[in-house]
C-alpha cells in the first residue's frame, strides 16, 4: 500500500530537514535545504519560500518538483513527486506557516532575517518510500498512546474544581499524570500590563511563579495572540526559549523586579497551546520535553482539548465567585497583630510590592496587596470579599474583572513561596484574610521611583 501524507506526521516536524530538487526549463538541477513543510490535505503541501531565488526561478520555469522528507524518529525517507499550484503571501496558510517561522527563528535572533515570502502550494502526485537495508528499532519504540478513559476522567476531574488553584494544579497534574510530561506551566494573560504571568508550574528546579513573557515573545507569546498552537520538535536547532528572554542570576529578583523564567536546559520539544474559552485567549499552556518529537498530533490535540477545559473551568470561576452573595463582612476594628512590624514598600509605577525588602510581585496582584493593607490599616479588618476588590481596583484597571481569582492566586502562592510574614487564605467563596505576623506599616510610594 502507498504512503499517505497523513501517515508521514512526524516528517513535517522540522526535525531534519527537506530537500527541494528542481530543474530549471534548460534541464540544469537544483537542490536545496527547506526550513517548513506543512501538510494542508492528503493532496497538497505547501513549502515555505524564505531565501531561494534559484528554487522560485526554477519552480515558475518547470512546475514538476520532487521533494525529499525524512521521518525524525525512524530516518525513513520518502520521495514526492509534487507539481506547483500557486503562492501565497496572505491568508490563514500564509499566517500559520510565519507564526511558527517566526516563533522558532525568534529564539536565536534571526526573525528579521527569517522572514517568510510567501507559501508555496504543490499537488502531490505521487509517494514513494525510499527503501532501506536497515530496520529502524526506533519505528517500534516511542511514547505509547493516549489513553481515552483517562482523558475522559482528566476532564471530569478539571470541570468539578471550583477554585482557581484547584483547577490549575488539576490541569499541571493531568499533563502529568495523563500525557506523561514533566514539565509544564500554567501563564495567565495579563492585559493590563500586555504580558502572560506564570501562574503554576510543575516539575522545575525553580517554580518561576511570577515569571513573565511579553505578550507576543517567543512561542508562549504566539500562542496567546495567534490563539493557535506553536511548537518547535527540535531543540537543537533553536535556542532555549529562556535564553532569548534573559534569565536573572539567583537572588537578582529583589533589584530587578523580576522572576526568573523555569529552565529545562536539556529541552527538546516544546510546544506552546494557548488556553481558550468562548474565543478569548485567557493564557496559555507550555510543555517541553527532553525528547525530539515529543508532540505527536494526538497527543497535541489531547493537549488541547485539557487546555480548552481548563479555561473554560476559570471561566466559570470568575464568575461563580463575581456572582456569590459573601457572609457580612466584620467591620468592628479587630486586635493588632502582635509580633514585630512588617514593612510594605509598594511602587505605583508598576505596582510591585516589597515585604521587609523581599520583591513579591507586581501588576495587578500586587495593587490588591495594597488595598487589602491599606483596608486593614483604615478599618481594622482582615477579611474581604472579591466582590468588593474588583469595585475598588476595576476603575485604575477595568480589566481585574476577568481575572481576579488568578491573582489572589498569584499572589498567595508568591507570598508562601518568598515565606513572607504575610498569608492570604481562602476562608471562603469569593472572601480572603490577610494574616500577619506582626503589625504591618504600608509605604506607598508614586512616580517613577525605584
């Protein structure tokens, strides 16, 4: 039986290259090296044009084209014989084949360079394997399937949760425990401030809770404006995604206000899906593996699909908690915290916040720290609701009102990741109390400073 081009998945992975052979109308050969080869359909492929002249000239000069892909994980090759329908430079083809272009020359510094011309649309005419006196053992070896009970269960399990944490550890456990990855985490969108915030994380020497990608960087950023999935199955032709970033040194966080992006320094696979609900991107999901070609179409589609719910599950968290009607909260000024003073800095230009000098966080998790202190001090008490905080913050930031739960979270997480002497608990639907070890004393300073 003939090859199918559905069955040469792991050829269109970018892990070794294709080769174009073309002819010019004189009969003088070509050959060269192609960065993309996507699959549309079991008829047609289309090849990205970014460098080759000569490859073009030939093309337009004589259509019938043969074409070698390489299986990344077998090394089976197989000839096409493709003839050219037309090019393309816009469109849904076109933007596909440039994001993914983009995202993976971005990391080594060459997305100006790598720029995409156009795609290239041929008919495939014909398949052929190309025989090969060696049985691969890798043909038989791999990761094994997706199992569809415990899909279904990972699923169920997401949907039940109430909380924003509860639904994002469910989440990092699933990609874990189902999909057999072991390293992942969890970014929020953060529109206010255009960047997506590490939310959860698993796996890490470092959790980089915190840690922030700008809002079109990378692959992460693609992900989340494109809404589309980006990955890249071979490491070892692009540069960690932390290094194009810039990774602070250990304990730099306290001058620079920022946390350091999670490493996996031997990744090879990584794969970026971006976590959608009613078709707004709310953040995304990022996976890497220290296997090539770690991401096959099932496992990224099951991928998907727990994204997809998770997002969806944070969705109705949001507004279940916006919605609940919280018990009264006290008013009656309640005893100071005994113990030493804990001293807040908090900087309006950014809205970090420092507690006895340690950095916590910014955006928009660290002005709720400030009006849940600022509330203390003024009124004497340590409860509140989320309704009340998203009154209070929605006029400086109209956007807390679609994500406020991920940034208490946020916020919770950091403050017992740094063991600072102030806790946020959850003591109830949509109402939180601040606990402290002594007496707080708030500096809230403005401006630019720093």
């Amino acid at each position: 039986m003939n090859p199918r081009l559905s069955d040469l998945s792991a050829c269109f992975e970018g892990v070794i290259p294709s080769i174009i052979a073309t002819a010019s109308a004189d009969g003088m050969p070509n050959i060269s090296y192609l960065s993309h080869v996507v699959r549309i359909d079991e008829e047609h492929v289309a090849l990205s044009n970014q460098f080759f002249a000569k490859t073009a000239a030939n093309v337009r000069a004589n259509p019938k084209v043969t074409l070698i892909l390489v299986d990344g994980l077998t090394g089976d090759q197989f000839l096409l014989d493709i003839g050219f329908v037309r090019s393309v430079d816009a469109g849904a083809l076109f933007d596909k084949i440039a994001r993914q272009l983009k995202a993976s020359s971005a990391q080594v510094g060459m997305s100006d360079v790598m720029r995409l011309r156009s795609a290239d649309i041929f008919r495939v005419h014909g398949i052929e394997k190309v025989l090969s006196p060696v049985e691969s053992a890798l043909a038989m070896a791999g990761r094994p399937p997706v199992s569809l009970p415990a899909l279904s269960e990972a699923i169920r399990v997401i949907e039940q949760q109430e909380e924003a944490d509860e639904i994002i550890d469910s989440l990092l456990g699933s990609v874990q425990r189902v999909l057999r990855y072991d390293n992942a985490l969890v970014l929020i969108r953060d529109n206010h401030r255009g960047c997506l915030i590490t939310t959860g994380s698993i796996g890490y020497g470092r959790s980089g809770l915190g840690s922030e990608v700008a809002g079109s960087e990378g692959l992460i950023g693609a992900a989340a404006t494109s809404g589309q999935t980006i990955k890249v199955s071979d490491m070892s032709r692009v540069r960690r995604f932390g290094e194009a970033i810039g990774l602070d040194a250990e304990g730099a966080e306290n001058t620079t206000r920022t946390v350091a992006f999670p490493q996996l320094p031997t990744a090879m696979s990584q794969i970026a899906v971006p976590m959608t609900a009613r078709g707004v991107v709310t953040g995304v999901l990022f996976i890497e593996s220290t296997e090539r070609l770690a991401f096959r179409e099932e496992d990224e589609a099951a991928i998907e699909i727990l994204a997809g719910q998770a997002a969806s599950a944070l969705r109705a968290s949001e507004r279940e908690a916006a919605a609940a009607e919280p018990r009264p909260v006290a008013t009656l000024p309640e005893p100071a915290a005994a113990g030493r003073e804990v001293r807040v800095a908090h900087h309006r230009f950014d809205d970090s916040v420092f507690v006895d000098g340690t950095y916590i966080v910014k955006g928009v998790a660290g002005s709720l720290l400030r009006l849940m202190l600022e509330w203390h001090l003024n009124e004497g008490r340590s409860e509140f609701t989320n309704r009340e905080m998203r009154l209070a913050a929605g006029a400086r930031m109209p956007e807390i009102k679609d994500n406020l739960e991920t940034r208490l979270l946020l916020l919770r997480r950091r403050l017992e990741e740094k063991r600072a002497p102030i806790r946020l608990v959850r003591v109830g639907r949509g109402r939180v109390r601040l606990e402290m070890e002594g007496p707080p004393i708030l500096d809230a300073t403005r401006g630019d400073d720093l």
